[in-house]
C-alpha cells in the first residue's frame, strides 16, 4: 500500500499580487466554485488553499507531460471546520493510477505565509 | 520573436531568484526559483500579454519549464511575433 506525503508554503503576497493585476480571472482558473464560496478574496485563505493544491501535486507525482488543472484538486472545510480533499478529472485519474484512495489535509497560515501538508495512501 | 516578451514578463511575475537575463532560453525556470503559484502570476501575464488562453491541456509543468518552453507553447497557439 503506498504512502505519501506533500508539502508546501505560499506567500500570501503572491496571492494579493494574483488577486490584484487578475481578479476574478485568477480566481476562476485556480479554484472552483466552492472554494471561492469560502475563501471569498482572503489571500490567507486562497494560499493556504493553493499550497493544499501544491502539497496534493507532490503526492499524485505528475509527469513532465501530464496536465492537473488546479482546480482538479479541491480544499473544502466541512461543516466541523475540518478541511478535506476531492480530486476530480486527470487529478483523480492519477490517484487511481498510483493506487492513492484516501487523502488527508491539514492547512495553516501566519502573518504573511500560508502551508499545507497532504497525506496519500 | 517571443522570448524576448517572456523574458520581460517572467522577470516581472516569476520572483526568480537570479536575473532571468543569466538563463539560458533551456534552464529550468523552478531551478532559478520560480514557485508554484508564481508559475501562475507568469501564466495569467502572459494570457493578458498575448491575448490567449492556455487550454488545460496545457497546464502542464513542462510548459513553463522554461524561456523555450514558454515560446513553444505560445507559437502552439498560434502567437505572432510581436
């Protein structure tokens, strides 16, 4: 049974500067519906997201060559705050490949820096 | 040529942490310090620069791996020369 871990750290600035020169473009691209639902323009928040996505890259390992739009990996809180995990289209698509059925995620943020750990198995 | 407009627009967005005047068109932008998300910045700078999308098909890290790259996937679609 595989296992595998990812890690990764934002600078919310890199976020503002996205957000700035980009808008709702950036945001579309990056993160789906949901995710915008709950971090609305919170550059924290969307970073601590992007690294979740990032840290998720790490453990599905893609090829040179293999395409994962970010917004096929989606960082949703449930109703108890607790963050989760769903891959969809190529991003999942690799998990099944890899033999990865369960994620975990933890996300966290400070001042002007924002990191998430992902576990595969 | 393109390149020399990718090299302006990732000198800009890319946060390197070299002059992206001392890369060769081939070296590997993320070896000179471009993070993900600022592959993103670079990416969403281009698309307004040259008036394109980058397909998803597309979104690959292959693709912004370099100058070379970079140029490579906009001649893909279709950029004239500025």
């Amino acid at each position: 049974m595989p296992l595998r871990v990812g890690i990764d750290l934002v600078k919310a600035a890199t976020v503002r500067e996205a957000l700035a020169e980009h808008g709702d473009r950036y945001l579309r691209r990056v993160y789906t519906e949901a995710e915008i639902v709950q971090c609305g323009d919170d550059p924290l928040r969307l970073a601590a997201r992007f690294a979740a996505k990032e840290a998720a890259m790490k453990v599905l390992r893609p090829g040179a060559d293999d395409a994962v739009p970010w917004a096929a990996i989606e960082v949703l809180r449930d109703a108890h705050g607790v963050p989760g995990l769903t891959l969809h289209g190529p991003a999942a698509a690799l998990a099944r490949s890899a033999g990865l059925s369960d994620f975990a995620v933890s996300l966290t943020h400070e001042d002007e820096y924002a990191a998430a750990v992902v576990v595969g198995t | 040529m393109p390149s020399a407009a990718v090299r302006d627009i990732v000198k800009e967005h890319g946060r390197l942490a070299v002059d992206v005047e001392s890369l060769s068109d081939d070296d590997s932008l993320y070896e000179a310090g471009m993070t993900s998300h600022a592959s993103v910045n670079v990416m969403l700078a281009l698309e307004d620069a040259f008036d394109v999308e980058f397909p998803d098909e597309m979104l690959k890290r292959s693709v912004f791996e370099s100058v070379a790259s970079i140029s490579s996937a906009l001649a893909q679609l279709d950029v004239k020369a500025a």
